[in-house]
C-alpha cells in the first residue's frame, strides 16, 4: 500500500477519500468517475477492490489501490444471470468482510496523520456489510447508487408493496399500475415472481439501510430527468442526498473498462451519413437464448441501415463471458449485410452514443447505457432483461417519451418495425428525436455553472470537509 499522505498545493494535507465499488462494470464506471471528479477537486484517492473484475491500476497512476483478495465467490449451478448477481452480491459482501477490516485498519493505523487524512469511505449502495466495517472503525461513510433515483424510491417503498400485495408478484397481475408509484407497473419490478423474492427482499432491504445509515447519498442522476423523485428521496430518506449526473460528462477519469474497447471502426462510423446508424449494445450482463440472438441478427440485418453492433462474449445464454469468441452469428449474415455495418465485442460506447453518425440505440436500458444516451440525444429502442432495466425503460417510454420498448417474444420483424418508426422521417420517430434532443439540453443544463448537478457536487465537496 503505497503512502497516504498526500500534498495540496498550499502545503496542507490532502483529505483522503476511500472507494469500493461494486465489481460489475456498471457500477465500476460510476465509482471511478466520482473518484476522477473528486480527484479533480483536491482530494487524495484509495481504491479497495476485490480480484474479481480488479481494475487496472495503470491507467489511475494518481490512485493508490488496496486490494482486497477473497475468491470469486461466484454462485454455481444456475445459468439464471440475475439469480447469480444477486447471489453473488450476498457472497461479496460476506467474503470481504475480514479481510477489508484488517486492510481497513492497517490503513488507519499508519499514523495518526493517515487516520485523520482520510475523509470517508465512498462504497456502492451494495456493499452494506462493508459499509458498517467501516463505521465501526470509525470512517464515516457514504453511499453511491448507480442506479436512478426511481428505483432507490421503489427499494424504500418495497415493504410497503409487499405489504399491499404487489410483491411477490402474480403472474396474472404483471400489466397492473402501481398507483403508488407512477408510472411503474408491477412487471416493472426487479423480481417478477415469487422464485427470488427472498433473495431480492434481502438485497434491497441491505441498500436501503446503507443509504439511510449513511452520511450522505450520491446519486447518478440529475434534476432534469427526476426532480419529483429527487423530492421524494430528500423527504423521505433523512440523509443529504447529491444527484451529481452525469458523471461520466462532469469526470475527467479515465476508461475504467473491463474489456478492450475495440476503436478499430471509428473511422468506418465517420464515412457514415448524419443520424443513420443503428447502434446495438446489451451491456455489460443481460443475455438471451441462441434463438434470440439469430432473431436480433436478422432483425438488424433486415432494417437496411447501417448498424454497429457489440456482440460480447458470453451474451448468449450458456456461453462462457471468458471466451475469447463472441457467440457465432447465423449463416448468411456476412454477406447480407456487407459493407453496411460492424460486429464489435466491446466498444467505446460514451464515444459511439455521442457521434454524429449514431441515430438510435438499441440498449438493455441498464442505468449507465440510458445516461449516455440521454447525454447524447440519442432516441432509445429498449429490451429490458433484469434488475432496474425495466423500470428505466418505463421511463424512457413513458416519461421521457425519448424511446420505444420491445416488448413480448423477440423477432426479427417486431425488431424491422420498431427500428423503421425510430428511424424514419415521421411520427413517432420525427417526435422521439426532437425530444431526445430537449432532453439533452435540459440535462446539459444541469451540468452547467450554477446549474444543479455542479452546484451538487460544490456542496458534496463541502460536505465531505466536514466529515
Ligand atoms: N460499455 C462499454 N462498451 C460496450 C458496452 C457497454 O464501454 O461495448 C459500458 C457502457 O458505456 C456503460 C457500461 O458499460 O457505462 C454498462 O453499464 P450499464 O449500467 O448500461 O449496464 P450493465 O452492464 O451494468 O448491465
């Protein structure tokens, strides 16, 4: 562990302020980028990190980085990707618990000078037990949720919707609104039956109690998409909340990829004309069955625009994440689709969202993808999975109005239709652009001086002075 006592300018010691992230790259990305911007306004860094998708320490040379090795702890014997996050989630938090104690302490112990450096800690929302480890060793901590303020205020209402019979969910029920909490319905939850609701009930209820034993809540988010629910956290929660969105505009961090972001078709994305390339992307854990995937190819293939497509490894149900290959695609679409477009296995998706070229995005909606496209103007086609990606595709269609979901059975016609109305010169598409692009400037308004999510993260940066 390298020194902790880092310099200012004037000479004074610098405040030091811990992370842990989560160790899935959407929640990796967000994590870095409060650290680059925190970073970027005096303070000294230290990254706790499992070996499990470790980052790699030599693109943040200004960070010290403490590892915190436990095994994989990754559950075995399902290929449900939800169940086994969620699960894994658990067994993260249980595997670290010693072992960053004893690291935690030993940091703490350098001096007394190392122990009043340090700040706090800044852990994911997930990461409970690890939260109070560290509150029992007396580092005050606070929370980053990577996910919207819609869902944190669903997760604080979630005992309130079992208790009135939304949860577990009954499959006949799915399509019904939750009147409490629009415009969700109940399939918009993360579980939507009974088989997990034990473990989802554990889960949530573990972030809930990390943000509202916390000093302070750090959300990815901004005003101009979910003032009301902004609102509603700051009344209910009983802790600061800071909506700091989008961090991956207002940071000057580094690529915190897990993956190589292939940059070798930038150049084919430049000859492309304004607007016309459908841009395709799952993320970072959403799967599908092998059907799927030859119905998605030729869904793609058969809208005739121009596309650039990330096919990762281990997208398809039963294929390994860490096989070199990405998952074959169906005979006959090379040569159906020549010249027109690109398969990548991994991109640099802010950069891709924000050029020109891009028309429209296909995403699984995780919270990181919704935001750079949000950022970028960008209208939205959805296909949800798991976890939070139904509701933020709920708001992407029905309070945003910025993008449209694909609902029900994937194949390649609905896909052919649904990109031909995001695509084509009338309604919805003509409307779905226009408010893209209204979005994006309310949101780059937030991001300006004296608008919200700078003055935000003013006051983070006082908050964490006083800590
Ligand atoms: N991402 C990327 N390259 C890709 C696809 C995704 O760098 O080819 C990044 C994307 O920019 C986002 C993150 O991976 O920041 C995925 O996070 P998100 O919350 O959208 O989804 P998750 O992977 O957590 O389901």
């Amino acid at each position: 562990m390298d020194s902790i006592g880092g310099h200012t300018a004037t000479g004074g010691r610098r405040r030091r302020v811990l992370f842990f992230p989560l160790p899935y790259q959407g929640h990796i990305n967000p994590m870095f980028q409060l650290a680059g911007l925190l970073h970027a306004r005096g303070f000294a860094v230290t990254v706790f990190h499992t070996h499990f998708n470790a980052p790699d320490k030599s693109r943040h040379p200004a960070y010290d980085f403490v590892p915190v090795p436990v095994s994989d702890c990754l559950p075995e014997g399902s290929s449900d990707v939800f169940q086994v996050t969620v699960e894994h989630i658990l067994a993260v938090n249980r595997a670290c618990e010693a072992l960053f104690r004893e690291r935690l302490a030993a940091l703490l112990s350098e001096d007394q000078a190392a122990r009043d450096d340090v700040a706090c800690l800044v852990a994911d929302a997930h990461l409970l037990t690890l939260l109070d480890v560290a509150r029992g060793l007396g580092v005050p901590t606070l929370v980053l949720r990577t996910g919207s303020s819609a869902c944190l205020r669903m997760f604080a209402a979630f005992p309130m919707l079992c208790d009135k019979g939304y949860q577990p969910a009954q499959e006949s029920q799915l399509e019904a609104p939750v009147r409490e909490l629009p415009p969700y319905r109940i399939r918009d939850f993360p579980s939507t039956t009974s088989a997990y609701h034990g473990v989802i009930s554990e889960v949530i209820s573990h972030i809930v109690t990390a943000v509202t034993t916390s000093s302070g809540l750090i959300l990815n988010t901004m005003d101009a998409l979910e003032s009301g629910e902004l609102a509603s956290l700051r009344r209910d929660l009983g802790v600061p909340v800071f909506d700091i969105g989008p961090l991956h505009k207002l940071s000057p961090a580094a690529s915190s990829s897990l993956l190589l972001q292939d940059r070798g078709y930038l150049e084919w994305l430049d000859a492309q004309a304004p607007a016309s390339v459908l841009y395709v992307s799952f993320g970072s854990l959403a799967s599908m069955s092998a059907a799927e995937l030859v119905e998605t190819a030729w869904g793609i293939a058969n809208s005739g625009h121009p596309f650039l497509w990330v096919l990762r490894p281990g997208l398809v149900r039963g294929t390994s994440p860490s096989e070199a290959e990405a998952p074959p695609l169906p005979d006959g679409f090379d040569d159906a689709t020549r010249w027109r477009g690109v398969v990548v296995s991994w991109a640099p998706q802010e950069e891709v969202l924000a050029h020109p070229a891009v028309g429209m995005f296909w995403t699984h909606c995780g919270w990181n993808s919704t935001l750079e496209s949000v950022c970028a103007g960008v209208p939205i086609m959805a296909r949800p999975c798991f976890g939070d990606q139904m509701g933020n595709a709920r708001y992407v269609e029905h309070v945003w109005r910025t993008g449209l979901t694909l609902d029900g059975e994937l194949v390649r016609g609905k896909v052919e239709v649904a990109v031909a109305a995001l695509m084509g010169p009338g309604e919805p598409g003509a409307g779905l652009r226009r408010r893209a692009q209204e979005l994006r400037s309310s949101v780059a308004e937030c991001m300006a001086k004296d608008g919200s999510s700078c003055t935000n993260v003013d006051k983070l940066v006082d908050h964490l002075l006083t800590l």
